[in-house]
C-alpha cells in the first residue's frame, strides 16, 4: 500500500485556495490509500482532511489543536475562527480515532497527535499522525514531543502494525529525533530513498528561510514500529509546482510498504 505524508500549510499564504487545488491534484495523482495531513484547517462544519477524502472517495479524521498556533488577529477574513490540526485520510475505514497531547513547558496550548486504527480487510493496522514543535528556543519540547511520540508508535509492541506520519521538524541526524530511532524504522532508510532529498527546500519562492534548524532538511517523516515486519519498496517526495504553484512549503513524503 502507499503512504503519505504532508504537511499543507493550512490557510497560510499564498492563496490557500489554489494551493488546495493543487493538494488535491497531487494526491489524485499519487493514487495513496492513507494519507497524513498537518497543518490541516478545520471548521466546525468540516476539515481539509475531509475535503480531501470527498474528493477521492476515502474516509476521514480530525484532531485539533496542532502547531503552529494561528495567526491572532488572522492574516486575512478565511483565517477566522479556523482551527490547527492534523488529520487522517484512507482508503479503508478509520475507527477508534484518540488524541494525544504532546508535552509542552513553553506554549499555552498543547499539539495534539491523532492515533487510529485503520480497518484493512486482511490486516488492520495503526496510524499516528502529529507534527512537532520547531523554534530552536523550545528544542526541551521539541525533544519531550518525540519521546512523546516514541512511547505512542512503540506501545502494544506485539499487536499490528503502527506507523507514524509526521512533520518531525528535525532530520535523522538532529538530537531530536534520536528516541524515534530507538523504536521505530525509517522506511525512508529501508526502501533506499535519495540521502540528498529534503522535504522543506528554500527553492520554494514561500519556503520559511528563517527556520534555520529545519530548512533544507528531510524532516517530514514516515516510520514504522520496529518489529512489525514491515518491507518499504519506494519512497520518494514530489518536488514540483501545480500550475506553476507549489501546493505547500513542504513537500510530501511517499512510502509503498507491506507487511505479513
């Protein structure tokens, strides 16, 4: 099956909407069967992740609050009164939907990451989907986030398969993604994918170039519970605009796994 992971930007400029247009043409194009969306809006009448399962016929899920906090007073009127979160889109149906909240000394708020099982008619599996704090003053949460996150993907060791789809602000050699390392496989590393590819490239004209610790970096991220048996066959990133617009500042992560 294919997995991604992305990280969209929600409302955040440039013109969200156009931007949507080319998240979903990508994601149509790539043809995945789960998807993990940060920076995902949601309303209280819907989500982006829903309105990306509309589109290819999949099922969805919400958590909110996640990073980054939105804009107060928002940017422009479409910011306003919408909600940070990560979400889950899939093929198959997504039960036993829970949020977790990540540690924070820092923020006033804590990022949640939703964890769920995704119900495969032959083998059900896990699924976390969280991003994570990023500003170098913060790296004590940014580092509780991921041991956070390493005691969620390595819980029930011997149960189903689990991965984890995540916007980790920090690439495999940062300290920050050490605890990860201690529990899970990068099916980056298994499938054999380019050791130059980034995910947040300052080729992007609205790439965030003040984020020093993360830019240029492959720090979106799709890991698996070590021990699940799992085999990575590809896994790469789509590095081209939509109409001559990228979609996001980040670019999606793509892993075609299986598992007995």
């Amino acid at each position: 099956m294919r997995l991604v992971t992305w990280n969209v930007l929600w409302r955040f400029e440039p013109d969200w909407r156009a931007r949507e247009a080319g998240i979903l043409t990508t994601l149509e194009q790539l043809e995945p069967d789960v998807i993990g969306l940060q920076e995902c809006w949601g309303t209280a009448e819907t989500s982006q992740a829903h309105v990306v399962a509309e589109h290819l016929g999949f099922h969805a899920a919400f958590v909110s609050p996640s990073l980054p906090p939105v804009p107060d007073p928002p940017e422009h009127p479409d910011q306003a009164g919408v909600l940070m979160g990560v979400g889950l889109v899939s093929r198959w149906p997504i039960r036993d939907v829970a949020s977790h909240g990540l540690p924070v000394s820092h923020r006033q708020v804590a990022p949640t990451a939703l964890a769920a099982r995704i119900d495969h008619p032959e083998t059900p599996f896990d699924v976390i989907v969280a991003a994570t704090e990023w500003e170098p003053d913060f790296a004590d949460d940014h580092l509780a986030q991921t041991r956070r996150l390493a005691e969620l993907l390595a819980a029930a060791s011997s149960g189903p398969p689990r991965f984890l789809l995540a916007d980790l602000n920090c690439d495999a050699s940062q300290p920050e993604f050490d605890p990860l390392a201690a529990v899970a496989d990068d099916t980056w590393e298994l499938a054999g994918g380019d050791p130059e590819a980034v995910t947040l490239s300052s080729a992007v004209p609205f790439a965030p170039l003040e984020a020093t610790k993360e830019i240029d970096r492959r720090i979106d991220h799709v890991l698996a519970r070590r021990g699940a048996g799992v085999v990575a066959d590809a896994a790469f990133t789509v590095d081209t605009p939509v109409d001559g617009l990228f979609p996001s500042d980040h670019f999606p992560v793509v892993a075609d796994v299986r598992f007995p």
